[in-house]
C-alpha cells in the first residue's frame, strides 16, 4: 500500500506571496492532519480534517487554512508569507477504524520564504 | 490538553552502549502513547506504541512501557547501531477521549552513536 505522498517536496517563496501545498493519505484513510516542524517550535499541530471537515485546529493565525477533498486529499494554504512561515510541513493520515491514533507522516514538504 | 516533556539532546553514545530516552506526560485519562523517528531530510516514522497502561511497546529492538503510576513513557534499547542516529520524538493525542485528531509532541531528541 503506497504511503502518504507531498507534493511539491521544497518551495522556495517571497515574502508576502501565497503558498498552497498538497498531502494524498495512505488509501482508505480519511482524517488528515498538518504539522509544522521547525527547529525553534518544533512539531506544532495546524489543523486536522475528517470527511472534508475540519475537526481541529491548532494555535496558528488564520493565514494558515486547509481543506479536503472528497476523496480525502487534502490542501493547505499559507497567504501573506512571512519569513517565519519557513518550516518543514508534514502531512499525517489515520485509519479511523482502530482503536488508536497513531498517524502516519508523509516525506513533507520544505518552505522557504525568501 | 495533553502535554509531553522529553528529554533534549544531542545524546551521543558509542554503538553497543545502552540507551534511555525519557519521556514524561499529563494527561486526562490513559490515551495512547507513541514513539516516533525521524532520519535525516525524511517526515516522521512510528516507531512504537503502547495503548494502554503496562502496555509494552516494541520494535526494532527498541521498548517502551506505559508506567501510568509515574505518568511515563521512557524509550530504550539494549545495544545501539550507527543506523539508529536519528532524532526520536514522544507524543500523545492533543485530547484524550476521541473525537478530533492530532498529537501532540515532545521537542525531539538527537541522538548521535559513534562507531
């Protein structure tokens, strides 16, 4: 079974440009979350999808929105960049059916705002 | 809530030597717990996990057990290698109960063994 696949795997932006990056889950999986990864904050949580609704949300600004998609891939998006911004996002899938919460993490993708 | 502190590296060791990496949470109730790895320029890979209280987490050598008496979450491994160089990181659900998803996670610890 393929794993959770990002796309693109490194962005380079401007300051004050937008930014939209794309998570596909493992098949079947249909809760999606993002993460922020970088090496001040490490690992913070933005938000999490189910069923094209979103059912958390992280502490972050309202630059940073998501969706998903029917067939349960899923976007983020980042406007108005600042440098800050910069960051390794990772996407993570789960089952909904065991009993756990363990999730799965793409490669991710690295932003850069320039 | 539910929160998790770890301990910081870098934590170098010689390869064969014993390994602990501690983990400590507060959690409402007993949810899962979790002990992921990240190799360089890769996302995260979960290592292991414990569902339950005395529940024994294992693999690839490495172990982990759910002590809810003092709320922890210590990795080991009797033997290290070279290739277990990585950054290992503890994590929990953001809230316990189910519902909504997310983890959240310790700061991560670099751990470095030498030849």
């Amino acid at each position: 079974k393929a794993g959770v696949t990002q796309t693109p795997r490194y962005l380079i932006k401007t300051r004050g440009q937008q930014v939209t990056l794309s998570c596909s889950p493992i098949s079947g999986h249909r809760s999606v979350s993002w993460y922020q990864q970088t090496p001040g904050q490490g690992l913070q949580f933005l938000f999490e999808y189910f069923s094209e609704t979103q059912r958390n949300k992280g502490n972050f600004p309202g630059r940073f929105s998501g969706r998903q998609f029917s067939n349960s891939r899923s976007e983020m998006n980042v406007s108005t960049l600042e440098l800050g911004d910069s960051a390794l996002y990772l996407c993570a899938s789960r089952s909904t059916s065991g009993p756990t919460y363990e999730q799965y993490f793409g490669p991710g993708t690295r932003l850069t705002v320039t | 809530g539910n929160s998790v502190t770890q301990m910081e590296g870098p934590v170098t060791l010689s390869e064969e030597a014993f390994l602990t990496i501690n983990c400590t949470y507060t959690a409402t109730g007993y949810p899962s717990l979790f002990w992921y790895v990240q190799y360089p320029g890769e996302g995260l890979q979960l290592l292991l996990k414990a569902t339950k209280a005395d529940d024994k987490g294992s693999n690839k050598g490495f172990e982990a057990t759910y002590r809810k008496e003092t709320t922890s979450f210590h990795l080991e491994k009797g033997s290290v290698q070279v290739s277990d160089s990585a950054v290992y990181f503890c994590a929990l659900p953001l809230y316990s109960g189910g519902g909504a998803d997310g983890l959240t996670f310790g700061k991560g610890t670099h751990l470095i063994i030498q030849p």
